[in-house]
C-alpha cells in the first residue's frame, strides 16, 4: 500500500485511532475472519444504526438555510423582536416535502407540500411549520391521524387505496375546501421554489401592551406559482424521483436564490367574535378582501446544507416553537400540534433533538431540563438541575416576557400563581400536634439531622416553616440545629 500525500487525512476510526488498512483481519489469507478486528465491527455497527425512524408524514423534504429580512413595520401588531425593526435580518432554516410518499418516494406526485421553517430568533427559534395550501383536510384533532392512514398504503395490499382515501374525504365534508386545492392546478408544483406556504392555522400576534390580535401567515413565492400538469408529471416521475430537490438544490448552487414575501392578515377580538366563520376552523380561510395582506418582510434561501442527514433529515419543526409576541389560537388542530409535533421529535430524534446543530436555537438557552441520550457537557456543565432554587446565577423566569390572559367567554386563561392564597401550614402543624413528646423529639432530630447538612441560609427559610406550622415544631428542631429562634427575626 503506497503511503498517502501527507496533505491527505489519515482514516481513523470513530475513537481517532489511524487505521492502517482497510482490509479484514484474518487467519490466513482465506479466512476466517477475527473478532478482534474491532475496525470492521465499528464499520459494519454503526452501519446497522444509520437510520432514524421515517417521519410517519413529510417523510421525504428538502431544506435550505438562508436570511429573512423584515420590510415592513409591524411593531403595532407583535413584540416580537425579530420583527422590531425594517431591515432587521434573521437566519432560518426551510424544509419542505411531500406528505403522503415516503423517504424515497417521487417529488412530482399529487400532494399537500409542507413548507416548514425555523427563524432563529434572538429570543428562541420560531417554527412556522406550515404547508403550500391555506386551509387543512380536517378541523378535528381526532381525525389527524385517521386521515393520514388514508393517504399512506392500505393494511392488507400495501398500496395506496383511492378507496379509503374518498371513502374518508365523502364522510368528511369539511375535507371539501382542500380536496379542491389539492385536484387544482395547483396540486403537483413544479418545484418547491414555485409554491406559495402558508401557516394556515390562525395564531395571535401579541403586542407590548398585552393587546392581542389573531393572524394568519402566508409565503407568496416571488418565482411565481408554476404547476405540473398531470402528463408532464407522471413523465417526470419516470426519469427523475428528486425533482424538486434537485431544482432547489442547483437553484440554491447556481446562485438563483429564491425567495418568499411574507405577509400576514390581521382580525382583531372584536372582528373575530361577530366572523360569519369560525376564525379558528383550520378549514376555511379568511377572505382577503375582508382581511388584506399585510406585508412584514423576505425570506430567501441561499444555502445548502452540508450534509443532508444531519441538517435535513434531522431537522425538527413543531408549530409550539413561539416567541414573544406569537402565541396560538384556540384552532383544535394546532392545539393537538402544539403537543404532538414535539412528541414525534423525542421519538424519532432523541431527548435532546435540540442540541443539534440545525435545530439549536442561537441565543442562550439556559433551563433545567437535564440529561438523556447524547446530552452534552457543553449545554448543561455544572448549572443547577432543579428550580425554585435560591443559587447566585441560576436562571430565574422574568415576567417581563408573560403573555397577557386571553378572556375566552367567562374563562381567563392565564398562569395562575399556585404559591399564593394557600395555607400551607395547617395541616403539617396538625399532624405535629397528634404526636407524642417522643415522636416530635424523633422528628426533630431526623430533620435537624439532614438539614444541619444544608446551608445555614437554607436552614433559616426552612425553620419558619416548621414555626409557622406550630411554634414547638420550630423551636425543636432550631434547638437540635443549636440555632437561636431570634436569629429568624433578624
Ligand atoms: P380572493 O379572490 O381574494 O383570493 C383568491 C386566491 O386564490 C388568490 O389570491 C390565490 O391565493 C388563490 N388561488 C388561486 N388559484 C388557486 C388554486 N388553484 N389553488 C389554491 N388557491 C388558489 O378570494 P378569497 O380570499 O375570498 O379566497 C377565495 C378562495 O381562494 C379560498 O376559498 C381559497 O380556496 C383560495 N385562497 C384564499 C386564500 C386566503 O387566504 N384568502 C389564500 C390562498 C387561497 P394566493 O395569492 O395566496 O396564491
């Protein structure tokens, strides 16, 4: 074996110890082959573990890094600090796909398109995950995953079934709307760049003063809508599966970078509540007559990723992703969303899905959520792991950043403080009270035992709760602390 240019990398195992040849270890030049040749058994393990689970929908995308860029002020609408001001940039990253095929399925099929985003905000990641149609085949959250066993391939044939697929779409007339989207011309897109996305569900824009008004996204592509029809699609399919991918990759490589123009449509509480529609039926859309476009700013893609597993395949969007200033609307289905988005990336991805470099948000993130598979020392390192805490430096909520209550009918929704208006005391000094002189010296001791272990701060703001509860109890365990009760007073 000839020795390698010394600017070429030496091949190493995944430890980065150099290999020297890639050639089995055998017992004589026939074989057998050797269990300790640990190299082969990396290659061919890690081989058996290439794949992560499909995405049950959207299983074969397309993403794309690149830059939105706020052309309008709409600071009267959201606090939202990307949004604050014209000419503001944010990186995000897109990933658009089929939703019915799978991961090796055709790109120029009759489809919904989903058309998902993630905005790298300075105040965390906002996901617009989205499709390329205003409206949705159902507006029950129960009928989410039914419909979609519909669009994958029948339990017994295995093959897609135009049977179940109206059999379900005839008993759901709301399904109407977007059943004749889908059968437009709009239906096979010529290629992601070529298509409109839209949030679809209606969400709220919050302002700094609490005001909020519900809004509906939408991504008018700036290449121009442009269809297959269905000849020249089942052609295309036939010689190229990657079509859309293809078209959007050279696009991106040549330096033809698309872009969308996003703009929203408003409805105040006021305008909502006498709608002839419910705003938040995931059905319908709202007239753009009634509620014009409101232009916010441009997104354009200008970067592929390095490699399409890690960025792409593992990349994770979920509609519950909000910033300040985007919260959610009542909408059923993006209610049952919120949850299940996230759910399906701690299933297919993994606990800490978010410390991947395509889905980790670029401000700080700092919480106490800890641990699991693949958690890193670099997101975590010492900090504390529990709150409430009373540690220098831990992050502490800032209330700053609180939503204002929705008034929904004679309900307020809102994050009610579960510390106040409740006797803590009581029932903990009752108990105390039944105990014999034995029993509370026992307890006292037990307790003085394990707190004299923590802080003298931490004893402190312990022993008042054991006086509030009853004045013995405190002054017992003080006493085995050999604290002094005036030194609460202090
Ligand atoms: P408008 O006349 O104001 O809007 C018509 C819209 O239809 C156009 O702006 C275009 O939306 C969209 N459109 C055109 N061809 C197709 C197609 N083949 N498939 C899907 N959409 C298409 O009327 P309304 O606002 O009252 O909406 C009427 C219908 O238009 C709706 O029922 C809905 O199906 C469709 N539509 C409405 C949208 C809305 O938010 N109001 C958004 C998209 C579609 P665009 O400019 O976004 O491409």
């Amino acid at each position: 074996m000839k020795k390698p240019n010394p600017e070429t990398p030496v091949l190493t195992t995944q430890d980065g110890k150099p290999i020297a040849m890639q050639q089995a270890l055998t017992a004589g030049p026939r074989g057998p082959v050797l269990l300790q040749d640990v190299e082969l058994l990396e290659q061919m393990q890690h081989f058996n573990r290439e794949r992560i689970p499909e995405r049950v929908v959207h299983a074969k995308g397309s993403g794309a890094y690149g830059t939105f860029t706020v052309t309008n002020d709409v600071t009267r609408y959201t606090k939202a600090k990307f949004l604050e001001k014209v000419g503001k940039k944010t990186e995000v990253f897109a990933r658009f796909s089929t939703v019915a095929g799978e991961r090796g399925a055709a790109d120029a099929e009759r489809d919904v398109r989903g058309f998902a985003l993630k905005f790298y905000t300075e105040e965390g990641n906002w996901d617009m995950v989205g499709n390329n149609t205003p409206v949705f085949f159902v507006r029950d959250p129960y009928k989410f995953a039914m419909f979609i066993h519909t669009q994958k391939r029948h339990p017994k044939t295995n093959m897609r079934s135009q049977e179940m697929q109206w059999d379900f779409w005839s008993m759901c007339p709301e399904s109407l709307h977007q059943v004749t989207i889908l059968f437009s011309d709009r239906g096979i897109p010529a290629g992601y760049r070529f298509m409109n996305g839209y949030g679809s569900h209606t969400y709220s824009l919050i302002h700094t003063q609490g005001e909020r008004v519900w809004c509906k996204f939408h991504f008018k592509t700036l290449q121009g809508i442009q269809t297959f029809d269905d000849d020249e699609a089942a052609r295309i399919v036939g010689q190229d599966r990657e079509s859309h991918q293809r078209d959007l990759y050279q696009a991106i490589e040549r330096g033809e970078f698309p872009q969308w123009r996003l703009l929203i449509q408003v409805m105040t509480q006021e305008q909502a509540a006498g709608f002839r529609w419910n705003p938040f039926d995931l059905t319908k859309v709202w007239p753009h007559a009634e509620f014009p476009l409101i232009e916010v700013g441009v997104m354009e893609l200008n970067r592929n990723p390095e490699n399409y597993f890690a960025e792409v395949e593992q990349s994770a969007f979920k509609p519950s992703a909000l910033v300040p200033g985007v919260g959610p609307s009542p909408d059923k289905m993006l209610q049952a969303r919120l949850m299940s988005y996230a759910d399906a990336h701690l299933h297919r991805v993994g606990p800490n899905w978010q410390q991947l470099p395509v889905n980790r948000p670029r401000c700080p993130v700092a919480n106490y959520v800890r641990d699991g598979a693949l958690a890193t020392a670099e997101t975590y390192g010492s900090n504390p792991n529990y709150w409430p805490n009373s540690l220098a430096g831990a992050p502490q909520p800032d209330e700053q950043y609180k939503d204002s209550a929705w008034k929904l009918g004679e309900v307020i929704v809102d994050r009610f403080d579960s510390t106040v208006d409740h006797d803590d005391f009581t029932q903990a000094g009752n108990l105390f009270r039944i105990f014999d002189p034995a029993q509370r010296d026992r307890l006292a001791g037990r307790i003085a035992g394990a707190l004299g272990q923590a802080g003298k701060e931490i004893q402190m703001r312990q022993l008042r709760h054991f006086f509030a509860a009853d004045q013995e109890y405190g002054r017992r365990v003080a006493e085995k602390l050999g604290i002094d009760p005036s030194e609460l007073a202090r």
